[in-house]
C-alpha cells in the first residue's frame, strides 16, 4: 500500500509512504513501486523499501508442491526452526485432503526443531490443492497453515489434451481451400518415466483429419504428431474425431485425443 502527496509546489517537498503486510512472510524481503510525474527530466522512477522480518518459527519450504508420476513415491519435507529461547512444541491440528496425503510430525531437535513429511498417496493421474494446519505454543504464531498443491503425471501422456481448430466461417474455410492452406495442429506425446517410448501407428473415427507427419523429438521419450484438418470434408457445425496413438506402454497401450473444428 502506498500514501502519498499528489501535488508538491515548485521548490517544496513531498512524501510518499510505503507499507508492507507482512503476515506469512519472513527474512528478507523487498517491495518496489513505480512514481509517474509530470516532470519532463523525470516523469517516472522506482522507490523500494527493504527489510528483515523476524518470524519466531522459520519454516522452509513455506509452500510445497507434489510433483511425480503415478506409481512413483512422491514426497516432500517442511523443516520447522525455533528462533526464540523458548522450547517450540507444534500439534497437527488438520489436512484438509486426507485422502491425497499422509502427513507425519515429528521432533528432530528437543524444543527446536521439528520435519513435516508430506507423502502424496494419490495414484492416479490428477492435481490436487490444500493445506495443513499446525497449532504451536508461541503467543505470537499460534497456529501455522502449509499449502500444499500436487501433480501427478500419468507414465505416458498426449499433450494437448483436446486439439482445437477453432471456428471459422464456411466463407473462411472456402477460401483456405482455394489458396490451398494447410490447417494443422500438433500433438505431442512425452513419456514422463522412463526412456523406452515407441509410437506403433496413430488412427483416426471418422474422414474430417489426417495424420500427416510424426516424429521423434527425443529418443525414447518424446514425440511429435501433426493433425490435418481435410476442409473439403468439413460440415457446417462442430466436426468431431477421435485421435488414438498406440504406444509400446504398458497400461497406456492406447492414447486417445479428443479432436473439434466448428464451422459456421
């Protein structure tokens, strides 16, 4: 937040003041804000004020994020430290997703420091947001929340996860197929575990697109496969298709990507 004068007379002196919430924060920190003026020689500038914020428990990381593939163990460690002379003594008081993680508390340093492991137990590809609540015995932070946010990546996966043409007009799509444009999108696959990937052929439902090019992009573990939308086949209305990569995965064997082109 900032205050400050809006006008100052030639040859006066002017404030502006800088304030910074500082809940949830600590160490240093650091704030900019940007001056405009109608001074010609300086019609803007940058002042910044800089601290050091005390916290009587420092925490690192302050926020954790899961990130893994399914089948793999993921977790993760917040390390709680004392900066007071007071013995600290913290209770789990909530996970707010305990059906996406297990979470232990446990003391490393009598009265001074404590680990919070955070395990995702989701197996499944998915994302997921939340928080842990700690109470402690410190009047000035008697409780702690950690966010915590997740994402676990399936072993194999087809990037986008829908390919969009858009809409376009009948007139549009006529002239395209008159200058002879090619319309295409791309699908990338990545193998997110692993090193062993091999695409064995791509199919398609229906006739509105054609797989015109594919290729490695890195060895084993990524590549890219180009979309063609055939407009002398396009509908007036939403045209629909169904891409299906087979790969040599086992349990992903097939991939499949929903494909849409509207023409108005």
């Amino acid at each position: 937040m900032a205050r400050f004068d809006r006008t100052i007379p030639p040859g006066g002196e002017g404030t502006i003041s800088l304030e910074v919430n500082t809940k949830d924060k600590q160490g240093t920190i650091h704030q900019t804000a940007r001056v405009f003026t109608n001074d010609p020689k300086t019609p803007e500038l940058t002042i910044g004020v800089k601290g050091n914020v005390w916290a009587p428990i420092h925490l690192h990381p302050k926020y954790v994020k899961l990130t893994g593939v399914v089948g793999e163990k993921t977790k993760a460690i917040v390390r709680l430290k004392s900066q007071k002379q007071e013995p600290l003594t913290l209770k789990l008081v909530s996970v707010s997703i305990p059906d996406k993680v297990d979470v232990e508390l446990r003391e490393k340093e009598k009265g001074k420091a404590w680990e919070l492991q955070i395990d995702n137990k989701v197996n499944e590809q998915t994302n997921f947001t939340g928080q842990i609540k700690l109470m402690t015995n410190y009047p000035e932070k008697p409780e702690l929340t950690i966010r915590i946010s997740g994402n676990i990546r399936p072993s194999v996966e087809a990037r986008p996860k829908v390919i969009n043409f858009g809409r376009m007009s009948e007139d549009r799509v006529r002239q395209f197929k008159t200058k002879g444009t090619q319309m295409r999108r791309p699908v990338t696959v990545i193998l997110n575990k692993g090193a062993d990937l091999e695409i064995k052929n791509t199919d398609l439902e229906s006739s509105f697109f054609k797989v015109v090019d594919m290729k490695e992009i890195k060895p084993g573990r990524m590549y890219q496969i180009q979309i063609e939308a055939i407009l002398e086949k396009l509908d007036r209305g939403i045209n629909t298709d169904r891409l299906k990569i087979h790969t040599n995965q086992k349990g992903t064997e097939i991939l499949e990507v929903p494909i849409r082109f509207e023409v108005l």
